[in-house]
C-alpha cells in the first residue's frame, strides 16, 4: 500500500532534525519505510530529491555536507530552523489572510496557502481561524478577488520579480497581426478590470504599457540584464494609468444614450439632458479613450475633439471588418 507523501515528508522532516550528524541517502532509504519501498535506485533518487525540495519550500533549513571519505550526507540542525518571534497585531494578520484569498484564482494560490500554513504553524492566528479581530466579528466576511486568467500573467509577474527580460507576440486593438515585442517588464497592474504589464519597450527605446489580453502565444525569458533603469513605483503606476487613459490630457465631448454608460457617467465632469433620449456628457480626454469608447458600441457619439471622433470611427470600421 502506497504511503501519503504528506507522512513521508513528515518522516524525512524528523530524520533530518533529529540527527546528530548528517545522514547519507543510503541510511535514509533504510531509515524510511517510503523509501524502502521504492523500487529501484533512480526512483528513490527522484523521490528524495523531490522530498527535498518540497520540504525546504516549507522552510526547513536543510544543509549538504561532504564527509570525509567523500559521501555527502544531509541534516536540519534545529537551531538553523526556529522559527523566530511573530508579532504581528490584529490588523496586521487579518490583511495577511485578506491578500491570500486574493490569489485564489490564480497559480499563486499554492503559495498564498503555503505562507499562511507557515504563519499558522508558528502559532499566529489568522482571518477565518475563529480570531475576533473588530468587535467580535471575524473579517473573513470580505472575499476579495483579482482574477488572473491570461496565461501571460505568471511568467510576466515572475519576469518582474526577476528583473528578467521578455519576449511575446502582441496585436494592437487596431492592427490585424501582432507583432514581436522585446520588453524588460518592471511592474503588472490592474486597471478597469485588465491587467497591464508596463516596462521598457527595447526596439523603440521607450516606456510602454501593454495589455496582457492583447499578448499572443507564450511569453519566453531572456538571457541577461536589463537596459534601462527601472523607475520607481509612482512612475510606473503614473505610466501604467496614462497609457491606459486614466490620465487626462483635456476633454472630449460626447452624447451618450440616456441610462446607459455608467462608468461614463461616474467620470463625467458635466452632464447635460438633451432631451432626444440622449445627454451630452463632458469627460476627461487621455490615452485609450478611443478604446474605452467603442466598448459602449451605439450608444455613445463622440462629438469633439474631432482627432478622437475620427479615432472611434476608424476602431469601429475595423471591428465591422473583422
């Protein structure tokens, strides 16, 4: 009968911190009831190894140290594995569970849990544990999300913690075909519900900000460093919200059919009731209005500037085509 690899790694956790001196794979595989079983040689080496692996991503300090006669041998002293004091308040491990639930539709789940089981371990009660964080009532109330599904997501998020540069295909909101970018990414960010990735665009020598819905195919590493210096966190968010459009750069003027466009109508710095059914809205003009505006399809007309009525027109003459 197949032994759970949880009680294996457990065994493999108490072998090694209960030792007093490092133990070869040999006296492991004797030592572990799993590993007895294993067999053959190569399919304990690939258990063992994974066992490892798995065991020092919970945080056990494992060290490998050469023997005399050359044998290599492995233990976890338990001074180099205490846990040292936790003090976290209240607050503070409420917003620690709150920003785990928030990457459970994403790959980033497994970690999220990870780091909570370690926080749990050391005796530090969390969100949803039964603690009583604000008179009585456990802030597990809140379900917060940031949905992740572009398969672009994980590779770019670990491409900017890498500082690693990136290659993707990617196809404008206008263009039929998409074409190579090289790009070294500094930061992803959500805005309106679609995630961007801004970062240093290497063919045209300047910032950019990309869609991650408009990325094509896989996202693939590159060797090296990166090229130009990453700004900091205001700057590219600053970056990230005007190319996206958050950032105004004058007005525009439009009508918009009467109840509809709400989030239209929450950036509207004027409203006027034309009374046909429809009102003229005054709004702010920036980068990506054309694209925002043409999600609303007939129900709004862009009346001026005449660069941005001519910009909807020409998105939607290309979505009739498509």
């Amino acid at each position: 009968m197949a032994i759970a690899k949880a009680e294996r790694l457990m065994n493999l956790a108490l072998c090694l911190l209960g030792t007093r001196r490092p133990l070869t794979k040999r006296e492991l595989r004797s030592s572990i009831e799993a590993y007895i079983e294993a067999s053959s040689d190569d399919s304990f080496n690939r258990m063992f190894e994974r066992d490892k692996d798995d065991l020092r991503e919970l945080g056990l300090v494992i060290e490998t140290v050469e023997g005399i006669e050359g044998d290599i041998g492995y233990l976890a002293r338990r001074d180099s594995n205490r846990l040292p004091p936790i003090t976290l308040d209240a607050e503070e491990a409420a917003a620690l569970g709150l920003a785990a639930k928030i990457w459970q539709q994403a790959r980033l789940a497994g970690a999220a849990s990870g780091a909570l089981q370690k926080l749990r371990a050391a005796g530090m009660p969390l969100a949803g544990d039964g603690a009583d964080y604000d008179a009585g009532q456990p802030h597990s109330a809140l379900e917060p999300r940031i949905p992740a599904h572009e398969a672009a997501f994980e590779p770019l998020m670990l491409a900017c913690r890498d500082r690693r540069p990136v290659v993707f295909d990617y196809r404008k909101s206008n263009a039929a075909h998409p074409e190579q970018r090289q790009v070294e990414p500094w930061i992803l960010e959500c805005w309106r519900g679609h995630w961007y990735v801004a970062g240093w665009d290497r063919e045209r020598q300047a910032e950019r900000v990309f869609r991650l819905s408009r990325i094509t195919g896989k996202v693939r590493s590159r060797q090296g460093a990166f090229t130009a210096p990453v700004p900091d966190h205001v700057t590219v968010r600053n970056t990230v919200e005007s190319w996206a459009g958050e950032t105004a750069t004058g007005t525009a003027t439009i009508k918009l059919r009467a109840e509809h466009g709400y989030p239209l109508r929450a950036r509207a710095l004027t409203v006027r009731e034309l009374g046909d059914g429809w009102d003229e809205l005054e709004i702010p003009n920036g980068h990506g209005l054309d694209a925002w505006l043409v999600e609303f399809g007939p129900d709004v007309v862009v009346l001026e500037p005449a660069e941005l009525r001519a910009d909807v027109i020409d998105r939607l003459r290309a979505v009739a085509k498509g």
